[in-house]
C-alpha cells in the first residue's frame, strides 16, 4: 500500500474475507476504509483470475446509492493473491453494537432505517449484485441517527469459486442465511430478503428468531403491529414462496406499520399497537389540541400498563413512555399527567432491565433530551423531576458509563432551555458538576 494512506486505527471492522483497516487519505485529506481481503487462492492466481476480480470489483464500485459507501480504489498483488479495496469511511456505529448498547429499537427508527436499507440493496440488486451477508454488523447506523448504510458487499463470488472456497457449504453468517444460501446454491435476490427478516425481527426483539418455533413478536410487544410478524415469516420461506424484492418488503413495512381506522375508535376498541403508530406521527401540537377525554384515556391506557408491571410488557410499555414524553409536556391542562410520564419514563429510561444484555431504554433517554432542550410549559415538571431523581444516591452510584454521559447530556440541556431560571440553575449545575466528576473517575 503506498505511503498515501495513513492507518490511524488497524482493524477497525470486520468483513467477509477480510479485514478492514480506517486509514487517512494524505492526498485528498479524508478518512477511507481500507478492507484487504484475504488471499483467494491459495496459490498464486493466474492473470486471469485477477483480471476477473478487478472487473468484478469495477462493478461493485459502480454502485452509487446514498446508503452505499463509495468505493474509492481497487489494489491487487499477483504474488500472494491479496486485494485490497479502499472505499467511503462511515462515522458511526453498526446496529449490532447499536443493540448491544441500547437494547430494541423503536418503530420509528425501524421505519427510518430500513427504508434506507432496502433502497440500498434495491439498487444493488438492479446491478445484479447480491450481498450475500446482511446481518446488524453490516449495517451502519450514521453518527447524527438520520441514515443507515449498507456496507461490506465484498466480491460477487461466482459459484464455482464459492465451491473452491468453502468445500460446497455457503458464504454468509448463521443464522441470516437462507436455506438456499446454506446449501452454496446460486442466488437471488430474494435471499438478502431472508436476511432482512431475520434482521428485523432481532432489532425488534434483541435477539433472532427461533427456526421452527417462531415466537410472535405482538405477543412479546403489544406495540408492534401483528403485520409485522406476517412480513418476517414471509421472508423466511422458501425462495418461491418467499417475498422477493426489497422493495416490496419496505411497502410491506410501511403498510403494517400505517394507522388502519379514526383515532377515536382506536382509542375506545383498538390494541395498542394502533395507538402507537398514531401518536408516533403527532407533534406536541397536534396533541395538545385532541379533545380532553381522548388525551386522559391515552394517559389510562399506558397508566394500566404500568401497574400491571409485568416483564415482559416493558418494551411495550418504554415505546409508550416515549411517546409521551415527546408529546405531553406542552399541555398546561395536563401538568398531573406529564409529572407521573416523567417520573416513571426515567425509572423505564434509566433504571430498568429488559433482559440480561441491557439496562435503560435508549428511546426514553432521547426523547427526553430532546424535550429538555424545548419545552416550555413542562419545564418545571421536567425539572423538578430530574433532580427528585438525582437526589436518590441509589440511583447514582455504581453506574456504567452510558449512564452518566446520558445524565449530562440531559442536566446540560436543562440549563440551556430558556426557562431555566435561578430556582433551578443551581442546583442543576450542581448535580452537572457531580456527574462530570464520576466521569472523570
């Protein structure tokens, strides 16, 4: 590799065959990625083996798509058979970590998301290019949460060296492979669909689904819509039964994920899901303005949940949570109910498990950041209840990181707000000072 790229951080991610290495492009002053795969012939390749790979790899790099790094430059080595390709450097994090870190993601962020994912491969597969591993480590959420990329498209192996490599057995992650994809058959673009299910249901539920024994993800979430399920379990068919094209899997995301009836016999007659999905389209405005009673039965719906405490509706219940918390804290009228959503959305937010791999629901967290920032009529609601919060050195000591780096974000976007006034500056930038401490520690 010429003395042009700088390696500022060696394997800063994994890929297929490979490694990738975030380097410093002296030339054109930016960060790129350098993945080099590893040696595809054991050995030494003819020139006509690394002749079809470059054109190959001129194929891959004439995908251009939003949600698609660019790939820069393509390096080849006929004495020990190894490639190097320098593409785009992505800033961010990928889902797997993402999940790992903050546990379920919510249905706007999945809505978002893969939309994103499925115009990526949507496009790639017009260029008769399949990826052939879509799994959350190859999928890079953006720094600024508005985007995620498709990455690690690799080389687009042909069958018979598939067969060289791997005696006969499939390229690919278990368990995002399709049974088509474990057998080493030729494949469609039908099986990166397959890998888009699997990867679905484990952003939503944290974990992959059960071959053979399919658990509904409605019943462990009441807020995600049954159609949801019907959508993955028709990626995990067989090719000809299966969904076809990522595009017609996002139409199906965007239909279950679509209100069905008028919000008032949602309200009265309809499961929560529906709820959900309608308020997550509202603003605080528009809320504000729903007639008295729909607001006070949405506060009796969720205020159920909450008493029922059971384990296995918390993600249910954090969706809501997060919902109001974005939504309620305009509405003067509603001063009782926002004090009990805060209250309760930084135990959900902060304190509780969702299972064994995390702590805390990341959506809560956000949103109240968010709010923080804004509000008005809710600000001495918020506030108070931050440092009622705070005051409980339980709930202080012996924290992760994450934990203390939220708090701070949120103590500094309370004094910033507008209505931070003398009665809260103090003691506000108090516990600021106490937290900044524990991170220093």
């Amino acid at each position: 590799m010429s003395s042009r790229y700088k390696i500022v951080q060696e394997s800063a991610g994994e890929g297929g065959f490979g490694k990738i290495d975030k380097a410093f492009d002296t030339e054109l002053e930016r960060y790129v990625a350098i993945k080099t795969l590893d040696p595809l012939f054991k050995n030494q390749p003819t020139l006509k083996d690394i002749e079809r790979f470059r054109r190959e790899a001129k194929i891959l790099a004439s995908l251009s798509h939003p949600n698609i790094p660019a790939i820069y430059d393509v390096k080849s080595s006929e004495k020990d058979g190894e490639f190097k390709i320098i593409f785009e450097w992505i800033e961010g994090t990928n889902v797997r970590r993402r999940l790992s870190e903050s546990g379920s993601m919510s249905l706007d962020e999945v809505k978002k998301w893969f939309g994103n994912i499925c115009s990526a491969l949507d496009h790639a597969h017009s260029k008769e290019v399949i990826h052939r591993d879509i799994k959350p480590s190859n999928l890079i959420i953006t720094r600024n949460k508005e985007s995620c990329y498709v990455v690690d498209f690799g080389i687009a192996l042909r069958i018979a060296d598939i067969e060289r490599l791997t005696n006969g057995t499939g390229i690919g992650t278990a368990p995002y492979m399709s049974q088509e994809q474990q057998k080493g058959e030729e494949l469609e673009s039908s099986s990166d669909v397959y890998s888009l299910g699997v990867v679905l249901y484990e952003c939503l539920a944290g974990k992959c689904p059960a071959l053979g024994n399919y658990e509904l993800l409605s019943r462990i979430n009441e807020t995600i819509p049954p159609a949801i399920d019907e959508l993955i379990q028709a990626c995990l068919l067989e090719k000809d039964s299966r969904i076809k094209t990522p595009n017609e899997f996002n139409e199906r995301l965007l239909h279950a994920l679509r209100p069905s009836a008028n919000f008032a016999d949602i309200l009265s007659e309809g499961p929560l899901h529906e709820i959900q999905k309608t308020l997550s389209k509202m603003d605080d405005s528009e809320y504000s303005i729903l007639p008295s009673g729909q607001r006070r039965l949405i506060f009796s719906r969720l205020q159920d949940m909450i008493k029922t405490d059971k384990y296995e509706l918390r993600n249910a219940v954090a969706s809501f949570l997060a919902e109001m918390v974005r939504l309620a804290h305009s509405t003067k009228s509603d001063s009782n109910i926002y004090e009990y959503v805060t209250e309760t959305a930084l135990k959900y937010g902060y304190l509780l498990d969702y299972s064994q791999k995390w702590k805390g629901n990341i959506q809560i967290r956000e949103n109240l950041r968010e709010v923080s920032k804004v509000c008005k009529s809710g600000y001495s609601i918020l506030s108070k209840k931050v440092t009622l919060f705070l005051k409980n050195e339980e709930n202080l000591e012996g924290k992760e990181k994450w934990f203390y780096n939220d708090l701070k974000v949120l103590l500094q976007n309370l004094l910033a707000n507008n209505c931070c006034t003398d009665q809260y500056a103090d003691i506000l930038g108090k516990y600021l000072d106490e937290i900044n401490n524990k991170i220093r520690q």
